[in-house]
C-alpha cells in the first residue's frame, strides 16, 4: 500500500498529525482552540451526538413497529444508528420504546427469558449478522419471531443484514407470511456526507462543547404575536388529543420531530407547547420546525377555508422571524455547511477552494458498492484528513499551493490506483 494511503487510511506519523493538528487548529473562525482531530472517525461517546448527522428516513425505519429486518449496504448508516445514544424515544404509534442492543451471538431463547422485561416497549438492535452463516441467521431470525409472538409484540426486534443477503432473507417463511417484515436504507447521498463533515467541523470549532446550539440554533427573540397563532391553532381539531396531533407528523417534512413531541392533558397546553418546542427546531436546510408544522396544517386544509389563508400569512411572518435578514458581519461568517474550504490556506487558487469538499464527496460516492472494507461516511472523514493533511505539508510530493489536480491524485492514491507502493 503507497505511505500516503496508509496514513489516510490507518492514522498519521507523529510528526505528520503535529503538523496536521498545528494547521487545522489555525482554522479560520475557530471559537475556541481544542487539541482534537475534528474529522476522526472515533470520537469520545459524550460527543458522539455531535459527530453525526440526523438521517430521518433512516430513522424512519428504525421506528415502525413491528419485527423486521433492515437490509443495507456498507455506507447506509448502520454503524452510526447502533453507536448513537437513544435510551427512551416514542414510535411511530406514540408508544415509548426502550432500545436495547445485543449481539447475534447471545440472542437465545434462555438469554432472553434471563431478562425481566418491563411494560415499555422494547426494540432489540441485533448488529454484526454478516458474520453468521445461512443456518445461524435462519436460528436467529426464528428465535426472535417466537419471542416477538410470545410477548404479544411488546418486544420488536431489528436485526440488521447486508444487501448480499437480501434475496435468501426474503424467502424465509416469515417474510412470504407477512409476519416479518424487510426494509432497505437508503445509502449516504451527497448532500447528507456533505452535513456530515460540516457538522464535524462546526461542533470541533466551538470545542464539541455548545454543538448542540449548532445543530438547533437559540433564537434571542419568541414569536412577537404569540397569541395570533395561538388563537388560530385553537380552532384545528388537530389539537384536540395527543393521538390527532401526532397523525400530522406522518408527513415526511415533520415525521423526525415526532418521537419528542409533547404529551400535555390539555387542547391549551399541547398547543402552547408545541408552539414552543417546534419553534426551537430547525432541519439540515434551516428550515424552521414550526413553520414546517404550519404548512404541513395549512395543506391539510381545505384552499377555500379562511384558516388557509390565515396559515399562509402566518408562516410569512414566521419565516422572516426565524430568518431576519443577515447583518455584513453575519453574512461574511463561515458557513460550514456549504463550503467551509472557502478560507482554506495553502490552495491555488479559488476554484480547488470552491471544490476541494466536492472532490472529497466524489472520490467516496464514485467507489459506489466496492468501497471495501468501511462505510463512506469513514472515507469521507478520511479523505477530509487526507486533503488537509496535504495541505499541512505533511508530504513532500505534495507541497502547498494544493490545486484540484493534487486533490484527485491524493483520491487516487487512496484508492490504490496511482503513486508507487
């Protein structure tokens, strides 16, 4: 394997990661200075929420009831699901779930009598299946049928797999009699590995400490008519329980926010509420949650009903609220998210800094199905390195000023298709 790639790939010499780290800690912007590698593929679990992306039809998936399958190739985002920290959250039904996770290796009738199962419900992440053979998969796969037949449902149990086994999965006679249902994940798209190494970095530069502001920004003001849209929501059967208002987060637009909505007793308190926990919540594109529920309501809404209109000039108002136009200092901050290469020193020229991060995501999603043995967020984190670390110094081959033509080659040599072993 070429130096290079094996210190991409495998983790940096002494003197290549003080020369990296020297460089990256010199980044534009930073609020605060940490000793930490911000695009590492292993990161402490207290800030494991911040290093990852929320994937919502993934998540989607994971939360329907029942006992099921989920098939996905590397890069679909199983790792990550399994890694991040959901102890207690609610279905798609409403119901609280329990997340337990267990190995294939002790899921057996006498493990699972072992434990006393409480009255929530529980689902039972089962990784690592790609190590068993067909017998032990049918072993298991059968197990936790009886187990979620026994209980009544009140155990779920997910077991993931790879694509490869799709196909013999698929003919279990679980599968062909509907009780066991297969579902696939969607691999990484470009937009979401693009979030994902702008998320890393936006959380590293404020020290992993306030990430969580980053991901749903504080807003100084409220609403400033609060009552306006309270008195109008007061008027949507919607509001009139719990089960009617979280039928509304079916939709696609909302459906993440559903697990955490409120439960208040009362039509007045689910309404304030709301108000107040959607309006803290923005999506990937900064798209407010509130004003999302809003048109969300306003298409449920017959177009020759008042209400309609009333929504429409509401979430006119909110929308300039959440998004008040940006101040010179504002505008000219970095946008982590887009492009934060855009201040990168040691690049040629402007155009290597307009695409360095789409030359990362297009060495990783070129490889596609063959991208061996790790996920593509793992090679977009290391890609990432790798550029960076190139522009550092860290390789006398590759002396700064960096142009696109450095880049590909890097992907390249990655890749095991140039340089000299």
């Amino acid at each position: 394997m070429h130096p290079i790639a094996r210190s991409i790939r495998y983790g940096f010499t002494g003197t290549e990661y003080d020369k990296y780290l020297k460089f990256i800690n010199g980044w534009p912007g930073v609020q605060q200075r940490v000793y930490m590698d911000p695009f590492a593929v292993n990161v402490p679990p207290d800030i494991l929420d911040a290093a990852y992306v929320e994937r919502p039809a993934v998540e989607e998936q994971i939360y329907r009831t029942g006992n099921s399958v989920i098939v996905g190739l590397k890069g679909s985002g199983k790792t990550a699901l399994w890694q991040r920290s959901r102890p207690i959250t609610k279905d798609l039904s409403g119901r609280d779930v329990v997340f337990l996770r267990m190995s294939p290796e002790i899921v057996t009738s006498d493990c699972l009598t072992r434990h006393h199962w409480d009255k929530k419900k529980a689902k039972i992440l089962i990784d690592d299946t790609e190590c068993l053979n067909e017998q032990s998969l049918v072993h298991l796969i059968d197990t936790t049928q009886q187990w979620h037949d026994k209980t009544s449902g009140r155990l779920d149990f997910i077991v993931f797999a790879n694509r490869e086994r799709k196909a013999f999965i698929e003919g279990l006679d679980y599968v062909k009699q509907g009780n066991l249902e297969v579902y696939d994940l969607p691999a990484w798209k470009d937009a979401e590995l693009r979030a994902l190494l702008g998320q890393r970095l936006a959380a590293w530069s404020t020290g992993f400490i306030d990430y969580q502001s980053f991901k749903e920004p504080r807003r100084a003001a409220g609403i400033t008519n609060p009552s306006r849209l309270y008195n109008l929501l007061e008027n949507f059967d919607q509001f009139n329980s719990n089960e009617n208002l979280q039928a509304v987060f079916v939709d696609k637009r909302i459906v993440h926010w559903r697990s955490e909505l409120p439960q208040p007793g009362t039509k007045a308190s689910r309404i304030s509420r709301t108000i107040a926990y959607l309006w803290g919540r923005e999506n990937k594109k900064g798209e407010n949650g509130l004003v999302l529920f809003l048109y969300v309501l306003r298409d449920l809404t017959n177009p020759e009903d008042r209400r309609a209109v009333q929504l429409d000039e509401l979430i006119k108002d909110l929308e300039s609220e959440w998004h008040p136009p940006l101040s010179a200092t504002e505008a000219s901050s970095s946008d982590y998210t887009r492009n934060w290469a855009k201040e990168m020193l040691n690049l040629a020229d402007d155009d290597t800094r307009r695409d360095f991060i789409s030359t990362i995501i297009k060495g990783v999603v070129a490889v596609g199905a063959d991208q061996g043995e790790w996920d593509a967020p793992i090679h977009a984190l290391n890609l990432a390195r790798g550029f960076i670390a190139a522009c550092a110094g860290c390789w006398p081959q590759y002396r700064p000023p960096l142009s696109i033509a450095h880049l590909n080659a890097l992907v390249s040599i990655y890749w095991g298709k140039g340089g000299e072993e």
